[in-house]
C-alpha cells in the first residue's frame, strides 16, 4: 500500500488521503472485496483517519510475485 496524503499550508492541515493497493492472489473477486473492507473495518488507524478527512483508494489484483 502506499498513501498520498493532500494538506494545506494555512491553515495546516491533512485534507484527504488516497491509497492504490496491490495484492498478489488468486481468490474470487467477492473474497477480495470481503478482505478489503474487513481490514478498513478492523484498521484503527483507517478508522481515524476516515472520521476526520476522505480516505480513498483502488485495489487492483497482480499474480506477479511481490519483491521481498
């Protein structure tokens, strides 16, 4: 996963965060989407984050194996 977050200088402050996330698999799409809002549900730190700003992001599916 990697974040980019968008703030402003006055007043300073994180204004929104988007997020591309890249799993390796081979599970049925509904498995994946289960997995993907089981961990926003079960993430404190995406749970806070998304009281206070937008967060949002894509997920997208790769059978390359991930470097190590």
């Amino acid at each position: 996963i990697q974040l980019t977050g968008v703030r402003h200088d006055q007043p300073p402050q994180l204004v929104s965060v988007t997020y591309p996330w890249t799993v390796q698999t081979a599970v049925a799409e509904d498995r994946l989407t289960r997995l993907v809002e089981t961990a926003k549900r079960n993430s404190p730190v995406f749970q806070t984050l998304a009281l206070a700003i937008p967060v949002s992001g894509t997920v997208m599916r790769t059978d390359e194996a991930a470097p190590i």
